[in-house]
C-alpha cells in the first residue's frame, strides 16, 4: 500500500457502505423569461441512470445541455420538479445539501482569501455540531491528512493569493474531501486552467478518485477530459440523455449523429451520402459496401482516423495541404459532399505515398465509418464487408 493509500484509507476507512447514486426519471423545468413563448424550459428531461458505488462518471455535452443542472439537483442545491434522488438506499430528494453528505467543487474554487491553506480546508469541519464535533486537534490532523492526499501538505501556511490555479483547486478539492462526504461532485474544475494544469489537475483527480473509492460525478463540456479520466461517461443535449456507456464503447458505437460529432478530435467527418444496392456513394463515388441496408439517403461519418492513403482508392477528394504533427500526418482535404468545411485524415507518418499532387485517394476503414438516418439522425447498423469496387 502506498503512502497516499494509506492517507486515503485514513480519512474514509476500510469497507465502507455501499454509495451508489440513483436518478429516477428526474426532470427540472424552469419558468420561461421570454415574452413571447411561455412554454417553461426543460433543463433536465426524464434522467434515469444509476451511478455505480465507487466509480467516477462523466456529464458531458455542449453548454446548456443540463449537465451542470443535473450536478445541482444531486448537490441539493436545486429541487426537481419531478422525480426522486437516492443515496443509496436512501431517498435524499428533500434533503439540504448539507444534509446529503456531499462534498462539492466548482470551477471558480471559492476559497477565503484572508484564510491560509490549513484554515480554508478546515472551515467545513468547524461547522459541525453535536455528536459530530470536532476538537481542534481532531480539526487538524483532518486537514493536514486531506491536505496529503491532493499533495499540498508544504502549503498549508500560505494563503491562495501565493497559489497556483492548480494549487488553488486542489485546496478546494481538499476541503471538499476533509468531511468524508459520500460523493464528490465536481462542476467544471479545471476550466480556469490552463492547458498543461489541467492535464496534470485531472490526472490528480483521477488518482484521487481512485485510491479514495468515492463516488464521483464529473461536469465538463471538454470531450477529451471526460474520456480520459471517466469510468463511464452521459453525453447529453437539451436536456436529455443520448448515451451512457464506457467512453472507449461510446467512440467506437455511437448511438447518433450528434454523438458521433460531439466525441472526437479532430472531428468525425461527416458527408451527404446514398445506398444503393448495398454500398455507400459518396457523391459518384461508391466508397464501401454496407450489407443489409436498404437504399436510402444518409449521412456518412467518417472518423479522422478511418483514412488509408491509396492510389486507386475509391474515394477522391481534392487535396488543401498536408499538416505534420510529429507522430502523425493529417491530410485536409475537401469534397462536395462534406458538411465540414474541410477533411481531416490522420494517418501516420508511416504513410509514405506521394500527396503533393492536386487531389489524394483513400479507402476507408469500415469500422471507422458510421452511416445515420437522413431524418432522425438515428444510426443505421450494417454488416461489414469489403471495400466497395
């Protein structure tokens, strides 16, 4: 066992209760603001997941899709305006945040800046009244154990003017963690950093989430955190849930167009195509044999990654340059049928065709293309077969 295990263990014990969350049907509507429609908004319309005991879940999806809302109404912070909330085996859905044995961070940190380090993740635990009450030496062993575990127990006597943004939200992730909540939730943490502390930020609050075994739920708009740190991510819009799954399962099958758009950098590629005959036409092209889907207009999408350099490829599209990114080589390319206002194909530099002509040629690789519903957006399944000749 490491020493931050150990720290870990210290401050949630060994064999804890089961702290699985589970949303029923939960749905928030708020009045409407607008003059002209009265029609009350739905933030959060009919969520219905459990959230297993122990795992770090991402809500993921653009701004305004009722993420945030969602971390609020588990928080306590917001009431729904149907449906229940259960720690647990326990309905919390009337109880005060304070009540619901949460711990809480938000992306501007709200720390005091008149207390130091120590002080700030001490403030929740003098709070506390009754049995739970603290002697100040109690106080401060929890302070310094919740400091050790976020790795700032050399801070503790400074005050959050002299921190990093880094720092500074691993401060308020300890004094979120410094009560044993039964679940932490973090809204936004790391979007007031810049790129390198968050990387290095979210690899901490992964390995925190890990040693500690709290239940964590996770808000971001930034696809690539969410997947890289998530046991299991919701994708939201408007509102609604479009997929919960592994985020590795969620990339490679996605349910729908916006998904599929939404996952993914660069972009999927997305293209106007028909079926006909059982393979996908790509403006005059017929790109790839799509077996057991009825003929039909679809949208194609192509993952930046489903590209391979050929010269009698059956897909052509006219070459804008070529960009080398170290390991890899993105070709940006356009074609009639594109939504995107240019193609991205990321091949390796491995690739060593000739790409300095007026057009390049691919084929593709079939389990990087997706094919969704011209009118649902829907994805439409088939069967995978060769290249289409």
């Amino acid at each position: 066992m490491t020493m931050i295990e150990a720290v870990g263990e210290k401050i949630f014990g060994k064999g804890r209760n089961s702290m699985k969350v589970v949303l029923e049907h939960l749905t928030k509507k708020f009045p409407s603001r607008d003059r002209k429609n009265h029609d009350d908004v739905i933030a959060v319309n009919d969520f219905h997941f459990e959230i297993p005991d122990g795992k770090l879940i991402g809500l993921l999806g653009p701004s305004g899709c009722g993420k945030s809302t969602t971390l609020h109404l588990i928080s306590g912070l917001q009431k729904p305006t149907s449906g229940k909330i259960f720690f647990g085996e326990d309905d919390v859905t009337n109880l005060p945040p304070e009540k619901r044995g949460i711990g809480l961070v938000f992306q501007n940190y709200a720390l005091y800046p008149h207390l130091t380090v120590r002080q700030n993740i001490m403030f929740p635990l003098q709070n506390l009244k009754g049995k739970d009450k603290l002697t100040r030496k109690q106080m401060l062993e929890k302070a310094l154990e919740a400091a050790r575990l976020v790795q700032i127990d050399e801070l503790l006597e400074r005050k959050p003017g002299e921190l990093s943004g880094g720092q500074q939200q691993r401060v308020a992730i300890a004094r979120a963690l410094v009560k044993r909540p039964k679940v932490l939730l973090l809204d936004e943490p790391l979007s007031n950093l810049d790129a390198r502390l968050r990387l290095q930020t979210r690899e901490e609050i992964r390995r925190i989430q890990q040693e500690t075994k709290i239940t964590t739920i996770f808000v971001t708009h930034d696809q690539e955190e969410a997947m890289s740190i998530s046991d299991m991510i919701v994708v939201m819009k408007g509102g609604v849930v479009q997929q919960v799954g592994r985020p590795q399962d969620v990339y490679d099958s996605p349910n729908n167009l916006f998904v599929a758009k939404f996952l993914g950098t660069p972009q999927m590629n997305i293209f106007e195509g028909q079926v006909r005959e059982q393979k996908l036409y790509i403006g005059e092209d017929a790109v790839l044999e799509v077996k057991g889907v009825p003929d039909q207009e679809v949208y194609a999408g192509i993952r930046p990654e489903g590209f391979i350099l050929q010269e009698d490829g059956p897909f052509c599209c006219d070459l804008c340059g070529v960009e080398v990114m170290g390991r890899d080589i993105s070709v940006v390319s356009t074609n009639s049928a594109s939504l995107n206002p240019t193609i991205r194909s990321v091949l390796s530099t491995e690739s060593r065709m000739d790409i300095s002509g007026m057009s390049v040629r691919f084929s593709l690789i079939p389990h990087k293309v997706f094919l969704f519903h011209k009118g649902t957006e829907e994805r439409i399944h088939f069967e995978i077969g060769a290249r289409a000749s």
